[in-house]
C-alpha cells in the first residue's frame, strides 16, 4: 500500500469514528427526550398517537434508526482497523 492510501484510510477511519461518536450523543439525547415525552405525557394524561396506531412512538423509531446506524459505523471502524498497521495507529494517537 502507498502511504497515500494509507492517509486516506486514516482520515476515513478519524472521520467515521467522529460520526460514530457523534451519533451515540445523539442516541443519549434521544432517549433523554423520550423519557421526558413520556413523563410529560404521562402527567398530562394524554397519549402518543402515533404509538396508538403503530405500536412504536416516532422516538421510538428515531432511537432503533440510531441505533442501526451505530452499528453500521462500528462495524466500519472494525473493518477499517483490520486493514491499518501498527505504524497507522501510532499516527493516530491509538
């Protein structure tokens, strides 16, 4: 491998671990909401239309959805960890 490919995977693998990381905040901040919808409503004793009709609330939806995607994005980082050498590492600060 030339070491320009190997700065492009470094940089993909910075990148991808940024929006993993943001997308875990994200994660925590839709289950921060949902707890609080859900108190709200529960206060107010009023219901989730949409978790009436679909069995799901649309927090519901947005927490699985972020889910799926952290997955995907850790499964993106093991693969492109496999394909870096320990040099590649170093340069990262791992």
């Amino acid at each position: 491998m030339t070491t320009a490919t190997m700065t492009e995977r470094q940089r993909i693998l910075l990148e991808t671990t940024i929006a993993r990381d943001k997308a875990e905040a994200l994660l925590k901040g839709l289950v921060d909401a949902k707890t609080r919808s859900e108190k709200y409503l529960a206060e107010t004793n009023q219901l989730d239309a949409m978790k009436q009709v679909t069995g799901r609330s649309s927090m519901d939806n947005a927490i699985v959805s972020t889910r799926r995607m952290i997955d995907t994005l850790n499964r993106t980082l093991s693969q492109l960890k496999d394909q870096l050498s320990d040099e590649d590492f170093e340069v990262l600060g791992r």
